[in-house]
C-alpha cells in the first residue's frame, strides 16, 4: 500500500468516525467493508453503485454530503487513485445532491 492509500484509509476511516459522532449514523457495514476491503477498494465499489448507495442518501438527508465517500474521491490529493471516469461519476453524483453547484 502506497502512502497514499494509507492516507485515503485513514480518510475514510475518519468520514465514517464523524458521521458517527457528529450525525449519530453509524454505517457499521461501511467499516467493515473497509476494513476488508481497503479504502480504494470500499470507494470503487461503493461509487460504482448505480444510483448510490444507502450511505449516501443517508448523509444527504442528514445535510452532510462532505462526509461522503464521493467528496473524499473527488479531493484533488486522491485523484491519483481513480480513473477519470470513476471521479466525474463522483462529480455528478455531488451535482445531482446538490452538493456541488452547477457553473
């Protein structure tokens, strides 16, 4: 694992920390995914879901889309870790939520 994906893990493992101290949403299956998996891994699999994922609506309900798996990706240190095509999905999705304004 490069430093990299330690440092997305450990971002991961922190957006899952907030959403439980900060909103009371305990997505224990979002960590053990994660734990499993690996943070790029869970993020692959998780953005790749059509239409999103229960997480997702969840913090979207909550007002909370900054803690969402999409948010870390489309962070321009990560990019590296992600083909074009997973970020603009990431990129849309943020859009469609409203999380990320139309220019």
């Amino acid at each position: 694992m490069t430093d990299l994906e330690k440092k997305f893990f450990e971002n991961m493992k922190n957006i899952y920390i907030r959403a439980d101290k900060e909103c009371g949403y305990r997505a224990t299956r979002f960590l053990q995914m994660l734990n499993e998996k690996g943070g790029v891994n869970t993020a692959k699999i998780l953005i790749s879901k059509p239409g999103g994922t229960e997480g997702f609506a969840k913090l979207w309900e909550l007002g909370r889309l900054e803690l969402s798996v999409e948010a870390l990706v489309i962070q321009d240190e990560f990019q590296e870790l992600f083909t074009q095509e997973e970020i603009d999905s990431c990129i849309e999705r943020l859009k469609e939520y409203g999380y990320i304004k139309e220019q």
